[in-house]
C-alpha cells in the first residue's frame, strides 16, 4: 500500500512565509521607534526607567494606529479587518490541523464529531462567511461592514484551509501538496496588503497624534 506524503510546504513558500513574518516584525519595530522619538517618552539616554519609557512609547504607538485606523475611509478598514483575519485564521487552523494529526487534543481544540461524522471546519467555514456577506449586503449602515469583514475573513480562512476536500485534483500542479504552497502564498498576500494598509493608517495616526508635539509652542 502506498504510504501517503505528508503535506508540507516547499522551501519557496516557506522562505515568502518567513519574509512576510519579518515584514510584519519591521514594521512594528520601525514604528515604536518613529513614534519613540518624535513623541513624548523620554530617549534612553535621558531616563533611568528604560522600561518604563519602552511602555510609554509602546502605548503611544498604540495610539497612533488607533487613531490612524478611525481616520481612513470604511472601505480601507473593512480590507484591512478581511486581510488580517483571513490570514490570522488561516495560520491559526493550519497550526491546530497540525498539531491534531500527531494527537486527538490540542489544548481546547479536537476534531468536531456529530455522531460517527468527522465535521470538516469549511462547514462552519461556508456559514459563517455566507452569513456574514448576506448581513453586509442587506444592512444599509456602513458602520457595520467593517465588523462584518471579520467573521467574513474567518469564515474564508476556514473555507481556504480545506479547499483540497471541495476540488477534484487531477493535475500535478493541483495536487493537495501544491495546493498547500498555494494557500500559504495566498495567506502571505494577505498578510502583505494588509500590511500595506497598516502602513496608511500608522501615518496618518503619527499626523493626529504627534504633529502637536512636533509643532511649535
């Protein structure tokens, strides 16, 4: 009998997965020292609290986005809140899949049984998303869909995960071991762009946040 290759990545992917991962780290780490030292915590060279001055900059960079993130247009953080959670989950499940094949419990997580059926999670993939787009296209209020874009997010991530089990692969290219550079390449994109956003709303926050302490008494 024909033993089964685990599915695993090609070294491509995994290198675009780790470049994505570095980005994502750089910029958070250029950005607490932007906001360091044009905002209001102390250099490390003027405190005796290093600590303490890594959390005042760390919070107000928190700030910083947060008001970056209310500034943009519904449309920019319903991208980003879709980009961040489709990848989020992706990664997420992909983890636990994992983790499940070499053991039945993995922390509160386990294979969803109802009776002798395996229940595969794009099921609940499929309703969430399904629901979620439904609700964002009969509501009116344009404040809901960037609330709406989470669960639609998720609910893809969860469907993208198990797109192997809805596709009759044929060709090589379409194997379930190709299918799986795919997905992580198209979890990696996600995370890119919403990256990209980030970027938007980071620099637009440091303009609300620290252009008064830049300015002139």
């Amino acid at each position: 009998m024909r033993r089964r290759r685990p599915l695993e990545p090609g070294r491509g992917t995994v290198a675009l997965g780790a470049l994505a991962t570095a980005a994502v780290a750089t910029l958070v780490a250029i950005e607490v020292r932007r906001v360091w030292r044009r905002g209001s915590a102390p250099a490390l060279g003027d405190t005796d609290h290093p600590i303490l001055a890594a959390e005042e900059a760390v919070a107000e960079t928190a700030r910083v986005a947060r008001a970056g993130y209310h500034e943009v247009s519904t449309r920019e953080n319903s991208m980003f809140n879709l980009l961040t959670s489709f990848a989020a989950t992706f990664i997420l499940v992909r983890s636990v899949t994992y983790g499940l094949r070499r053991r039945p419990t993995m922390g509160p997580f386990r294979n969803m049984r109802l009776g002798r059926r395996h229940i595969h999670h794009f099921v609940p993939g499929i309703v969430v998303a399904f629901s979620s787009g439904a609700a964002a296209i009969l509501t009116r209020d344009e404040r809901f869909e960037p609330w709406l874009a989470v669960p639609f997010g998720i609910g893809m991530g969860l469907t993208l995960d198990e797109s192997a089990l809805l596709l009759d692969l044929e060709d090589v290219y379409w194997s379930r071991e190709g299918l799986l550079s795919v997905q992580i390449t198209l979890a990696v994109m996600a995370t890119l762009g919403a990256l990209a956003l980030g970027l938007r709303f980071l620099r637009r926050g440091e303009e609300l946040v620290l252009a008064p302490a830049d300015s002139p008494a």
